[in-house]
C-alpha cells in the first residue's frame, strides 16, 4: 500500500511569489518526510482539449496508483479548465478500495462571493467525493457541515505550516508592535534560496491582520503562522478562527478591538511577556518543521486505513 500526495509544479517564479504554490510545495515536502510519495502535475492549458485530452493527461499520472492506496489532493488543484479535478477524482474512483483525502486550502465558492450560506455551488458538490477533509480549524468545519451540507469526516488541522528559515533573535523590547503583510512573500520569506525574512523581530507582537470577510474569519492565518515562526507572541482579534488557539495556549493578546493594545501593553510587565514566549517557542518549532501537515497525514492514513477515530480527530 503507498500513500500519495499531490503536488502542483508551476513556473519558478509562482514558486517563489504566489503563496499558493509555495505552500502547496511546503506540504507535499512534509508529506514527502513521513513517508508519502508525491504525484507531480502542471497547471495545464487544457480549456481547448477534448474531454478524452484531459481523461488520458489525469490517467497518465494516476498511473502508479494502486488499489487499497490512499491519496491526499491538495484541494484546490488550481486548474484554468473545471474538468480536470472533475476527471481526477473520478478517475481515482475507478481503483478499487483507494481512500481519499482533501487538503483543502481553499473554499473557493466562498472565497468568491463571501456567501458563507451557499452549499449549492457545483464546487461544494465537488468537496462531498471525498472521504475526509483536512480543514483548517473547528470554525471552518462547523461551517462547511451546517451551511455547506458536508457530512463527512473533517480533521481541523490547527495552523498553516511555514518554513521560515534562519536563526530566531533574543526577543528584548516586548511592546513593539510587528506588521508583515502576506503579500510580501518573495520578500518575506526563505525557501529555495529566496531572502530570508525582513522581519525578524528582536522583540513585540506580531499584529494579525483584521479578516477582511466572513470567509476570512472563518479560515487559518498566514500571517498568524509568519509571527509563530518568528517566535513572535501574536495580537489577534477576537473574531478570528484562531483567536481560542491563541487564548487557550497563551500564544500573544486576543482582543475584540486593536484599539484596546495600547491599555493592555501599558499593564504588560516583562515577566508576563517572557511567559508568552515560552508558550510560543514550542509552537514556532511546530510551525516551521511542517509538523501539522506531518500530523494531518498521519491522522489521515490513522481514520481511512487503520479506521482508528478517537478525540484526536475532529469527525
């Protein structure tokens, strides 16, 4: 039996630039580390091809899948043309006893309209041939159950992965404020020889941005995950799908307003804030070994093969 992941393969400057391939390459790696072997794809020209185009592209690289294998896709595949994740999973389906998993980074419906009701979208529909999805957090499944009529297994995977590299600096002037902005990635970040990090903070909090829409304060933070790399305590607004991680493990100030952080730095003392980067410090290392994609995998082949579920995963 082998355990797969998919993998996108785009230009080097999506690579570097657009966060949606760099994490998608950062899970197919952490995937890679705990023995998962990896189906490489392109994002293909395909809106001209004839459905028997597509059909024998998605069959040529389903080729090594063997029956009672397990696949984890990262969802989505980020195709021009609709088809080809139609096709794949279909495909998948045609092999006997393979399990299926999505590593569902985005819920594109609703990342399009912030129509947080809507479970009628032929995408949703999509997201119901899988046999587990890998979600951000509890908020975004509650959501998908309730509004997007999903009824499947979901494990809420806690955090976006990001491998920052570079040594952590002593954290000394604990009432700055950090901004980053998750634009900034070729900037902001060290992976496959790109610059390292512009901020890495000597001290503070790292400031997560307001969610812009509904949608957005249902899913996980990049930015959340950029200052936990840091080593950096967070601020996070109360409404924020991780703002319970945040609170409940001591990971920085959760607020129902920023405008409230001057009062709260102001009755700070050192020894609380060396207390928070304490509680940090286990979760930066987490964060930036692929740790959460690494559990998310296991988990996956723990529930669809070994049929194992207990309160480590969210069903």
């Amino acid at each position: 039996m082998t355990n797969w992941i998919t993998k996108i393969n785009g230009s080097d400057v999506q690579h570097a630039t657009d966060v949606h391939f760099i994490l998608n390459g950062q899970a197919a790696e952490s995937a890679e580390a705990v023995g998962f072997s990896v189906i490489n794809y392109a994002p293909y020209q395909l809106r001209d091809a004839a459905d028997e185009d597509v059909e024998t592209r998605v069959t040529t690289l389903l080729s090594g899948v063997q029956p009672d294998d397990l696949l984890i896709v990262q969802w989505p595949m980020w195709q021009a043309d609709a088809r080809f994740e139609k096709i794949f999973i279909e495909k998948i389906r045609l092999i006997p006893r393979v399990k299926i998993a999505a590593l569902l980074w985005e819920v594109m419906p609703w990342l399009m309209t912030d129509d947080l009701s809507d479970g009628t979208h032929p995408e949703m529909t999509k997201l119901r041939d899988f046999d587990l999805l890998l979600v951000g957090n509890p908020k975004l499944a509650v959501q998908l159950r309730d509004s997007g009529n999903i009824a499947l297994p979901m494990l809420a995977i806690g955090l976006i992965d990001f491998k920052c590299q570079g040594l952590l600096k002593a954290k000394t002037d604990f009432k700055d404020l950090v901004f980053i902005d998750s634009n900034g990635t070729e900037e902001e970040m060290s992976y496959h020889g790109q610059p390292p990090f512009i901020a890495m903070a000597d001290g503070g909090f790292g400031v997560v941005p307001a969610a812009r829409s509904q949608y957005e304060a249902h899913t996980n933070s990049l930015e959340l995950s950029k200052y936990l790399s840091m080593g950096l305590p967070v601020v996070i607004r109360a409404n924020m799908a991780q703002a319970e991680l945040v609170r409940l493990h001591n990971l920085g100030i959760v607020l129902d307003d920023l405008n409230a952080i001057d009062a709260v730095l102001a009755d700070m003392t050192i020894m609380d804030y060396q207390e928070k980067l304490t509680a940090v410090g286990a979760w930066s290392e987490a964060v930036r070994s692929g740790y959460f994609v690494k559990r998310a995998c296991l988990e996956s082949i723990r529930i669809l093969k070994l049929r194992e579920v207990d309160y480590l995963a969210e069903i």
